[in-house]
C-alpha cells in the first residue's frame, strides 16, 4: 500500500500498525484547544477522529462555529456591502492554472463582482483552464507568473501596473510539492525549489504588490496566503513524519542553495519536508505582514487550510499508487477530503465575504462548512520566528 510507505515513517508519537490499529500521543493542543496530553489509542484512525468531534462540541468552538454560520453567506451571494460597490474587485490568484486556485477564480468569477487575474506560469494551460470551467472572457485576465524566478515576480509586477488595473485582493495559492524528490531542486535565483516557489516568491511579490493593494479603493482590501494542516503540528496530520520545523533558519540564512543546506533547518534535503517548511513560512508571514502593516494600511492579511483537496495536481509528483489510494483515505478514513469545488467556495469567502475581514486570521471550516478561526503551532504562531523569517527572506530576494 502507497500510504504504508507514510506508515513505517511514523515516529514514536504517531504510530499506526498494519492491522489498522491506531496509538497517538500529541502533546500540543489542537487547533480548537483540546489537549491531546493524555496518551490515546484507538482501533482505528476514525476512532481517534472522534476526538474532532468532541472538540466541535466543546463550547468554545461551538460559539465560534455558529457564529461563523449565522454571519457567513455563500461567496456568490453579494453581500450589502458588496452591492454599494460601482465596479467591479480585482483579485489576482497566483497558480489559477490549476487545483484550488482555479476554483476559486471559477467561484468569484460567477458572481459577477470578481474580475480574476490568473497570475501563472503556463499563460496557454491558463487560458484552457479558465475555457474548461466556463469562464466568461471579460470576468479573467491571465498574465505570466513564474514564482521560481524572482526576476518574473518583478516583471510580473511591472506589467500588472502597466495594466493599470486596481488591486483588490492578492491570493498568494500557487505551490509545488515534491515529496518523491532524491535531490533538490533549485529556483533561477538558486533556492531549493519548494522553499524558493512557495515561500520566497510569494514574499517578494506580496512586498512589492502591497503598494498597490494601499492604493486600493475599494472597501475590503485583502492578502491572503494559502496555508496548510500539514505544517501545523498541533494537528494529527501534522504529525505525519516529515514533520514541519525551520529550527533557527541556519540553512534559509545561508542561502538554501545546496552548498550547506537545501533545507530551512540546515538538515538534510527531504521533498516532503520542504514543502510543509514552506506552509509553515507562509503562515508566519500573513501573521508578520498584519503585525507590520494590517493597522497602517487597512489591509486584511489572513491565511486558511481549505480542507484535503486530494485530487489536485499538487501531487502530481507522488507515486501513482498514493494518488489512488489518497482520495479514499481521506475521503473515508480521516474525512478530511473536500472537492476542489468546495475548497474554491471556501478560499472566495476568505476573499470577498465580510464576515472574514478580520486580520491575522487563520481560517479553517468544520465537516458543516463553516467556517471558524483556527489555532496554528507553536512554532508557525512563533513571533520571534515570523520577525527572523522575515529579515532573512528580505535579504534573498534582495529587498534588504
Ligand atoms: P495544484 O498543483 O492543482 O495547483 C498549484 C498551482 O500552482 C498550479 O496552478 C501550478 O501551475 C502553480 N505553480 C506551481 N509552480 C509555480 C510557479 N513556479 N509559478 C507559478 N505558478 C506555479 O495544487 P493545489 O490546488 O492543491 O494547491 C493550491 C494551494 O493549496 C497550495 O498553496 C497548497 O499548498 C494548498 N493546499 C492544498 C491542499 C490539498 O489538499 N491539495 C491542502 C492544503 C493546502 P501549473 O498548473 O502550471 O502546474
Ligand atoms: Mg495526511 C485528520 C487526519 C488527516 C488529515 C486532515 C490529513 C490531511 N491527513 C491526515 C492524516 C494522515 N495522513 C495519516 C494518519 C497519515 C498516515 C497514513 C497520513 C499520510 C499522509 C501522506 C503520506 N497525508 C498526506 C500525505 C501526503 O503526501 C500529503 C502531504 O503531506 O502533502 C504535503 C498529505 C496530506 N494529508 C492531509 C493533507 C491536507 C495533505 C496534503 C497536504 C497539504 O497540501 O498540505
């Protein structure tokens, strides 16, 4: 089995043995505030999932959730405040081309108060995937983005202003994941790709577009970066051996180039790894870009898990066996599986919804969707790291 491979990689805290039996031991607290402390075994994954259940009904998390359901309309219905508008939102989506990305520019494209700038790296696969879902020409423009060269961020850049279009809202989505890597990878600039294309790109282009995002009249003014579940190790997925950790950022800070390290950590290279490092990076720079700029600017900054979204290109890279058996598994065993559709449905609500304009919030939605405010890990809610992560990166794209 694809997923035994994940299995024998599990460490003493998670441990699930053939016979489906399952035994974890979290020590943090989960998202909601239960605390996993107590040692938990189980017959099986479901078993343990019903600890979820627990935790929703717990009247912290209830309170959130049915305030979230009451406040929260569907991205495609116009909310008042939506309708005082006289034009038209722009929101740009980096990695439209695809997965999440296209499903959300699919969702705000049908209400008619979205035009979508699909900001990817193959213009020609853009423009079939925005066909292929029914999108109307006047409703997206697809302009080239490479986020594995900091040179295309700036021209990307250059030729959205020359576009002279508002900028609305940013969704910093685009990602590669490539768990089945042996050797690493590099960016045009020479950074170990995950870390490079997921984290570095997106930073230098949320830094430069922020101007233009200031500039911005119109009445809710949004950044927002795609996280994950798998970078938070409060959270039983986020205990799947690689497990997230930037450590004190020794190897970002020598230059991620594979001379000393390919790996934040400075450990030794791991795809998997690399990628959640990367989730765990873009979480704390939504938190530091609010520190920084949300009061300032006025600008809303958050991030959001929009839910297993198995059947997306972002595994593309695993092994086909995996890519079978992973939308069941999640689908069946931990049911953490959302369809691209809906996941679309969620991340246009973090754009367009007024009852998720607050800032420095990471969003996550209940098996009900709805949506309520999740708690990160330790280490990606780490001001300390977000401050360090923050100054390192300046000096690699070349902003400080
Ligand atoms: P997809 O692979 O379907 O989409 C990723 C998109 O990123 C594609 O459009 C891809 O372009 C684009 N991309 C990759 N590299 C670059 C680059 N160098 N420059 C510009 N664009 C690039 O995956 P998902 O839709 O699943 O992923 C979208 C986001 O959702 C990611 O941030 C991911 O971390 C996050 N996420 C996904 C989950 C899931 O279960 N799938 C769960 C949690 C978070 P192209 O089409 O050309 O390949
Ligand atoms: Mg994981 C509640 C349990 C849960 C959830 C919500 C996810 C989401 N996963 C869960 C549990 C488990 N997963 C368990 C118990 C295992 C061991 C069998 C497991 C394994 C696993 C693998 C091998 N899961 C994975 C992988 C991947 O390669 C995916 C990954 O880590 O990509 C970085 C993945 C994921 N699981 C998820 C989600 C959302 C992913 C995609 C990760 C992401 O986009 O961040």
């Amino acid at each position: 089995m694809a997923l035994q491979a994940a299995y024998s990689l599990l460490p003493s805290t998670v441990s699930i043995r053939k016979e489906g039996k399952f035994s974890a031991s979290l020590k943090e607290t989960t998202p909601t505030g239960f605390s996993f402390s107590n040692h938990l075994k189980a017959d099986k994954i479901s078993t343990l999932l019903t600890v979820k259940e627990q935790r929703r009904q717990s009247p912290r998390f209830s309170s959130v959730t049915r305030a979230q359901t009451v406040a929260t309309p569907r991205a495609n219905e116009a909310s008042p405040e939506q309708k005082k508008t006289q034009r038209k939102g722009t929101a740009v989506i980096t990695g439209a081309s695809s997965g999440l990305g296209l499903a959300t520019a699919k969702a705000l494209a049908e209400t008619g108060e979205w035009h979508v700038v699909m900001a990817c790296r193959n213009f020609l696969k853009a423009e079939k995937a925005a066909k292929s879902v029914g999108m109307s020409k006047e409703d997206y423009t697809v302009m080239h983005l490479d986020l594995a060269s900091l040179e295309s961020v700036k021209q990307f850049v250059e030729s959205f202003r020359r576009a002279e279009r508002p900028l609305d809202v940013l969704v910093c989505n685009a990602a590669v994941y490539q768990p089945t890597a042996k050797e690493p990878s590099f960016t045009a600039e020479g950074f170990e790709i995950s870390v490079g294309t997921n984290h570095l790109g997106h930073f230098l282009l949320s830094r430069l577009l922020l101007d233009d995002l200031k500039k911005s009249d119109y009445p809710s003014k949004r950044m927002i970066i795609v996280g994950s579940i798998t970078g938070n190790t409060n959270t039983l997925a986020g205990n799947v051996p690689p497990k997230a950790n930037l450590g004190d950022l020794r190897g970002l800070a020598s230059g991620l180039n594979g001379q000393n390290s390919s790996m934040i950590d400075g450990g030794e290279y791991d795809g998997a790894k690399a990628y959640k490092d990367s989730k765990v990076c873009n979480m704390l720079t939504m938190q530091e870009l609010h520190r920084r700029y949300h009061e300032e600017t006025g600008v809303t900054f958050a991030s959001l898990y929009p839910g297993c979204i198995a059947t997306t290109g972002l595994f593309r890279e695993h092994i086909p066996l995996f890519r079978l058996l992973f939308p069941p598994f999640q689908k069946y065993i931990t049911k953490g599986y959302v369809s691209e559709e809906e996941a679309g449905k969620r991340l246009a609500q973090v754009v367009s919804d007024p009852s998720l304009g607050k800032s420095g919030v990471y969003w996550s939605w209940n098996n009900n969707s709805s949506s309520f405010e999740n708690q990160l890990s330790k280490e990606a809610s780490d001001a300390e790291k977000a401050k360090k992560l923050w100054e390192v990166s300046e000096k690699l794209v070349g902003l400080a």
